[in-house]
C-alpha cells in the first residue's frame, strides 16, 4: 500500500482466499493505493475478483504529467532540461478522490546538487474531483548546472497545501534526456566519443550527407569470397587513424560490412551487440551476413584534396537473400580534422537502406568494452534515427554544442521562412561558396568567425530582399590578409533569425 502513486510502498501481507489486511502492520493508517503482485509461486498466476476498502472523504491528487518549457535565452525550446540550460516547469496535478480543493498551491524542493530552483512556488486554484488543473499561469523555473551528465535523474518532491489538505508528491526529472534528434554518447563516464546524425541539426557537429561515389577512381580491394579480411595500410600522406586515444596506421576491412582499427584476421559474420571486450575495436558501419561474390566490391580511395580516406561497400547483397543490394560508406577525416583531443573523426553514410533488420551499427573499443551502439537487430538506440537512404552518422569526441535555434516563419511559409545557409564543398581550398537564402526583406549580416570566438571577417551587412544569395570568401580577414587553415564560423542574422555553419579552411 501507499499514500503516493510513486511511491514508497509498503508490505501488508500475502495470500488466497478471501482475506482481511491490517494497514497498520505496514505502519499506515491511510492508503490511498493497493498493489497486488504474482508471488510468482507455481504457473498458473493469480485471479483478483474484487477489492474493498473504507474509501475517505478527501482530496487525493496524483501526478498527471510535467512539461519544461526552455524558452531562449535560457533554452533552446526542445522541449526538455538540458545541462547549463533554465527552463520554466509545468506540473499537472489530478484528483481521484471524492472531494474537491480550493487555493491550492505548490512548493517545488530538491536536495540534487545539479539542479537550482529558481521560482520554487506555484499555484493551481481549484481542484474538483475527477478534474485536473495546471500551474500554467504561475510556473515553477529551475536551472540544471553545466556539468550535469547526460540523462541524470533529479529526485524532486512538490509540497502541496490548500483548504483543510497538505500532502507531498515526488517525481523525477531527467536532465539531458536523449531524443531521436540527440547525439548519442558512448558508455564511458565521461563519454568520450558521440555519435551524431544528419537530424541532429541543432548541434554544431551534425552532419550531412555528402556521397561521393569511388568506383571509378579508387582501388578495388582484394575480397572476392564469402567472409574474407584484407589489410588496408593506411597512406603516408594521409598519416595514421587514432581511435580512443590509441595510433593505428593499418586497417582491417572484412567483407560482412566492418572494418578494425589495426591487424586482424578474423571474418565475424553474426552481428553481435555492442560494446564488447570479444570483438576486435571495430568501425561496425553494417555489420552483417554479407555477401561480397556477387557485389559491385568494396573499394577504397583517399581524397587527399578533401584530406578525408573512403572505404565503399558497393551494391552489397546478403547472404540470406542476395537479391537485396545496399551500398554504404566509411569516411575517415587525416589528422588535420581531428578533434582537439586527436582522436580521429569518422563518418557512416547510406545511400540505400533495403535490408537493416539484422545489422549492428556502432564502434567498439575492446580494450575496455566502450563502445556505441546505433543499432542491434532492428533495435535502435532512443538517441538515434532510422538509416533510411541519405542518412549520415558521425562520431568524434567534439561534446554536444547546441547551435542556436531559428525561430519558425509565419504559418503556411514553410521551409522557406527560415535562413538557409549552405558551404558547397566543404572542407575547403582557395575560397569558399557560401549561399543562403531569404524569405523576407529586412537587415542581413554574414560574418566569419575564428574558432576562439573572435570576429575576422565581415561579408554581408545591408538591407536585402527575399531570394538567394550567392558570394564566395577567400579565406581573407577584413584587411584582406590570409588567415591560417583551422576552423572558423559563419554566422548569419535575418529577419527570420539566426543560423551558424562551420567552414573548415585547409590552405
């Protein structure tokens, strides 16, 4: 029994029949709900035909629902608490008893040390029976600490006092909660390596989708059986890969749709979950029973120009039915795109997605079962999209930086009525192609950012109307002289809001 619907419960007793029980052995007085569990005793379970209890004339109000609402500046409207973030709280409150409140009123408490309570009242009115009310007009707000982890559970309780009633409800918030549209992190504390896809578009790491085919330029390596491995030595000039802070300079590409950092020999054709101290440190990009004899190859090129290595599985069917085809990419940046710690920076792309049910998507670092797991046997993780064609999946040690979030047009205007900006071809050399486009006329500024936040170059700042835009910058500051290769930033800012993109200079 309990006097709360979360919670602590307390044990009356057990048995069959038809039986009394005394709350007070429990320590109760009042319950206000009964749970009744199997004692999982023989096979055949258990039949309830009825309960009856002396039901008191009282307000009993149970948690309904909570909603965040992480308004900029404080948020970014995503509809839930993020680390460093302040958000307004919304709680809904029901009442199952038999008699109404009125001037009721809520004061929210946590002893969490990630979580500050900025507006720690709230006030709800009435609430009639079988009704539920709202603290819409007078919100709580709280504020989750910078540092706070990903998916941290913050234990809050609400004080609630009104005529003639007092009571305490407890619930949960988890701070940092993944969504589809959230960077995955792997399973080390800190995580050190995230998983971002196309749709996570309001982080700064999200990718996109950019298929450069290689048959025709690239090497076609030698897999030509059922379950084979090659070694792959990776170009002097593109330098060695670096995957959880360890140097390889050689690859291992097995024809069932992974590739190992380092030397193996092993074939691994049953897809298994990932992290795991069995399996080699695996770039798993379709780790399935693949079928290469019948395929259009597996090939590799490195685009030194791009300074990026591609390994392409080309229309690649599946042992079980190998008239079904896919073709995927592996696509590692050199060491001029690292991420700051070093480690290497990598990309799965999928032009088709015909066949994923029994795949394993992730990476795997043996040497300490770390790991990221996109997808298992049709299962994907609650972070992650589904791969359907023109999908692209990220992995780097960047932590997540949420970019800054446009505001929709006007009702009806669609895509248009955002700020579309675009880099063709990026990285880059020589100068950049930048366009966007308008949906509206009022005041627009472009500028270019260094990676330490400072301003270096102005591009645009007039009075535009709608339309699309094109203007090409040479990687030149405002006095016209040559800035270093690295990262730097666009930032534009028009009627319709606020959009950043990152270029990546190598010359």
């Amino acid at each position: 029994v309990s006097n709360d619907w979360n919670g602590p419960w307390h044990y009356v007793g057990f048995g069959t029949g038809t039986r009394g029980y005394d709350l007070q052995a429990a320590g109760q007085t009042v319950a206000r709900f009964v749970r009744i569990a199997d004692d999982n005793v023989g096979s055949g379970g258990f039949d309830l035909d009825a309960i009856e209890a002396v039901v008191i004339n009282t307000p009993a109000l149970v948690l309904q629902g909570r909603t965040i609402i992480d308004s900029p500046p404080g948020g970014n409207a995503d509809g839930k608490l993020d680390p460093g973030e302040t958000a307004d709280l919304v709680v809904e409150l029901k009442n199952v008893g038999r008699v109404g409140v009125s001037g009721l009123t809520g004061t929210l408490r946590t002893d969490d040390t990630m979580l500050a309570i900025l507006d720690s009242t709230g006030t709800f009115g009435e609430l009639l029976p079988d009704s539920t009310r709202r603290n819409s007009a007078d919100r709580f707000r709280v504020s989750a600490d910078a540092a706070t982890p990903r998916e941290h559970p913050a234990r809050m309780v609400l004080h609630l006092a009104g005529t003639d009633y007092a009571d305490s409800l407890f619930f949960t918030i988890i701070v940092g909660e993944l969504r589809a549209v959230d960077p995955i992190p792997d399973n080390a504390a800190p995580a050190r390596y995230w998983a971002y896809d196309d749709g996570d578009s309001g982080y700064v790491q999200a990718p996109e989708f950019d298929w450069f085919d290689i048959t025709g330029v690239g090497t076609r390596l030698p897999i030509t059986g059922d379950d084979q491995t090659v070694q792959l030595d990776l170009p002097p000039a593109f330098g060695p890969f670096y995957f959880y802070g360890r140097r390889f300079t050689r690859l291992s590409v097995c024809g069932n749709g992974w590739v190992a950092a380092g030397q193996t020999t092993r074939t691994l054709y049953r897809n298994e979950e990932l992290p795991s101290t069995s399996q080699p440190s695996m770039l798993a990009l379709l780790w399935d029973d693949l079928y290469p004899p019948t395929s259009g190859g597996i090939w590799s090129y490195h685009d030194e120009a791009n300074h990026r290595l591609i390994i392409q599985y080309d229309s690649m069917p599946y042992w079980s039915n190998q008239s079904i085809y896919d073709w995927h990419q592996l696509v590692i940046y050199d060491t001029t795109l690292a991420a700051p710690d070093g480690n290497s920076v990598f990309t799965y792309q999928y032009l088709t997605a015909n066949n994923y049910g029994s795949t394993t998507v992730g990476i795997n670092d043996s040497t300490t079962a770390t790991g990221i797991q996109v997808l298992h046997d049709g299962a994907y993780h609650r972070g992650a999209l589904p791969i359907v064609p023109g999908r692209a999946i990220k992995f780097t040690t960047v932590e997540p930086l949420v970019g800054v979030t446009e505001p929709q047009g006007p009702p009806g205007l669609g895509p248009a009525a955002r700020p579309g900006l675009r880099v063709e071809r990026n990285p880059f050399t020589g100068a950049a192609a930048v366009s966007y486009s308008l949906a509206a006329s009022g005041p627009v500024r472009l500028e270019v950012y260094d990676n330490s936040g400072r301003r270096v170059r102005s591009l645009v700042c007039a009075e535009l109307g709608p339309g699309e835009y094109r203007l090409s910058w040479p990687g030149t500051d405002d006095k016209d002289r040559r800035l270093a290769a690295g990262i730097y930033w666009l930032r534009l800012e028009s009627a319709a809001g606020t959009q950043s993109g990152k270029l990546v200079k190598l010359d």
